[in-house]
C-alpha cells in the first residue's frame, strides 16, 4: 500500500515501479491475489495495478521500502527537484539515501560577499555571536582574572614568609570564589529571612 504523509511518498508494496512523467512522478503498484505468499510476490503474479501520479512539488522525500524500482529519469527528477530518496530493507534498515545538490546560487553568495564588505552588517552579526557566547564566557574569564591569584597561592605555599593581610585576603577571596565557578551554577543557599509557604 502507497500513502502519503507529511510530503513524503511510502513504498511498501513489493515491486512497486516509480516512472517520470514530465513534472510528475507515476507510480504503479501491483494488487496481488490475496493469500498470496509474500516471498512469491512478483510483477508477473499481480492480478492487477494501481496507479497514481504525483506532481513533483508537492514531494519531500520518497521511502522505498524492499524490492520497488524508480526509473533513471525519476531519479533525474528527484535529483532536479531536490527531492531525497531513501532505500530501506523491508524490515526498515536504512541502505542508501540520494539527495541533489544543495542549492549554490551565486546571488546567495553575492549578497554573502557584500555583507562581509559593509561594517554595519558585520557589527550586527558581531554583536549576534557574542550575545549568544557571552553566558559561557563567564567562568572562562573568572579563571582568567584569578591566574595572579594562583600564582601567589602557590608562591605562598612554597616560601612561608610573613604577608601582608591585605595580600592574605585576596588570595583567599579568589580561592573562595574559584571554587563557586567551576563551569556549573551552584544552588544559592535558602534565605533564612524566607518562610516556607
């Protein structure tokens, strides 16, 4: 049986035959005599055929499901028209998929070019990714900050002289802080002025 759903076209009928007919696809599919086995299933066994055509627009995909045939100009068309082919065993494995070329127009790349060239353009998009990059920077540019701060952790550690409580402080704020931004957000405490309702 042939179904349409969501633009895509289901061929699950065993030798079932996909042809080109100008801008439409004629799909015939064969009706067997019932309590037909489904292993002797053949073109040559069917009582009788259904036939139906598609107009190539209104196709996204195409799912071939066993032992059905497209035609080389279906195929051409498919290809021209940006339709995907899809061969799947009859228990549904995937086997081949066939797609056309994407779509390389040269005003696409024009207007791509000319954008590359107006600063106003390039701002916009500038500003756009750094909006989108600047809630995972956070943690990066913490660690950054406090790379001093470890550098005099390790200085203190290994030379035990006497320090200053100004520099003592530091240290220990940004070792506190270090811990806090990890890359995670850590649960904030439940206030202790918050009834719980």
């Amino acid at each position: 049986m042939d179904k349409i759903a969501q633009n895509t076209l289901y061929l699950t009928t065993p030798a079932s035959y996909v042809a080109r007919d100008h801008l439409t696809l004629r799909v015939e599919v064969p009706v067997y005599p019932a309590g037909l086995p489904p292993e002797e299933r053949t073109r040559d066994k069917a009582a009788d055929w259904r036939r139906l055509s598609i107009p190539i627009h209104h196709l996204e995909s195409i799912c071939v499901f066993g032992a059905s045939t497209l035609s080389p100009p279906a195929l051409d068309l498919c290809w021209a028209h940006g339709v995907a082919v899809n061969y799947l065993s009859e228990s549904g494995y995937l086997q081949a998929r066939l797609t056309g070329v994407a779509d390389t127009s040269v005003v696409l790349r024009r207007t791509q070019f000319r954008a590359a060239d107006d600063p106003g353009k390039c701002a916009a998009l500038a500003r756009q990714i750094i909006a989108t990059m600047a809630p995972d920077l956070g943690p990066i540019m913490f660690r950054q900050m406090c790379r001093p701060c470890a550098a005099d952790h390790r200085r203190q550690t290994s030379e035990q002289p006497q320090q200053s409580p100004a520099r003592r402080e530091r240290i220990g704020k940004c070792r506190s802080q270090s811990t806090n931004h990890r890359g995670h957000r850590r649960a904030r405490a439940p206030d202790s002025s918050a009834r719980a309702i």
